[in-house]
C-alpha cells in the first residue's frame, strides 16, 4: 500500500489528489493495527511470545 502512495506521490505530470486520498485512508487503519498488535505482543523468558487478547470493551468499542 505505502509503495503504491510513494509511487502516486511522483507520478508525471502530477499525482492525482484523490488516488493520494483513498491510499492514505486505506493505509491508515493497516498501520493502526499494526500498532495495536505490536503493544498486545510481550516478551517473555527465552524469547516465548506472550499474546494478550482484546478486552471485549475494546473489541465492541468501534474506536480507531
């Protein structure tokens, strides 16, 4: 996705302003999640991995 953004970013003659906004509206939500998983992923002893589930006030929530 972003390197379809970077690509629309130096098209010739010009980028399009709304492929540049549909882009950035599709990536923002990928990147947010990606966030929210890595603060849910914990270390533990010996390099195990640890998941943390979602609360189910965070899951119903429909906050972004």
């Amino acid at each position: 996705m972003t390197a379809l953004y970077r690509a629309e970013l130096v098209r010739k003659p010009e980028a399009r302003p709304t492929a540049l906004v549909k882009l950035s509206a599709e990536i923002r939500p990928c990147e947010k999640q990606a966030v929210d998983f890595t603060a849910r992923v914990k270390l533990g002893l010996g390099g195990v991995v640890y998941y943390t589930p979602l609360l189910s006030a965070e899951r119903g929530s429909g906050v972004m």
